[in-house]
C-alpha cells in the first residue's frame, strides 16, 4: 500500500533584513568593552577572595 504524500510546502522566502550590518568597528569596540568588563568583575572577585586569605 503506497503512502499518500503530503503537498510540498510554499517556499516562503524570508524578507530582507531591515536593520544594516554594523560597522566592523562597531564589533570591535564592543569586544573590548566585553572583555574589559569581565576582567574588572574577575579582578575584583580574585581580591575579594584574597582577603579572606590569612596574613
């Protein structure tokens, strides 16, 4: 017994993108603000740890 086959569904093609790419040093002032901030979180972490170290 053969199996129906379903209809193929509509290609619908997606609309273009409304916003424009970001300029590439858009990307890399964000990185190096990414990266900044998650060192001064780290930073002050490891200190605060380090003074719960005995003298």
């Amino acid at each position: 017994m053969a199996q129906p086959t379903r209809p193929e569904p509509a290609a619908d093609p997606a609309p273009p993108d409304p916003y424009p790419d970001y300029p590439r040093p858009y990307g890399w002032f964000f990185q190096a603000w990414l990266v900044m901030f998650l060192a001064v979180i780290c930073l002050s972490l490891a200190l605060y740890l380090l003074s719960y170290l005995p003298r």
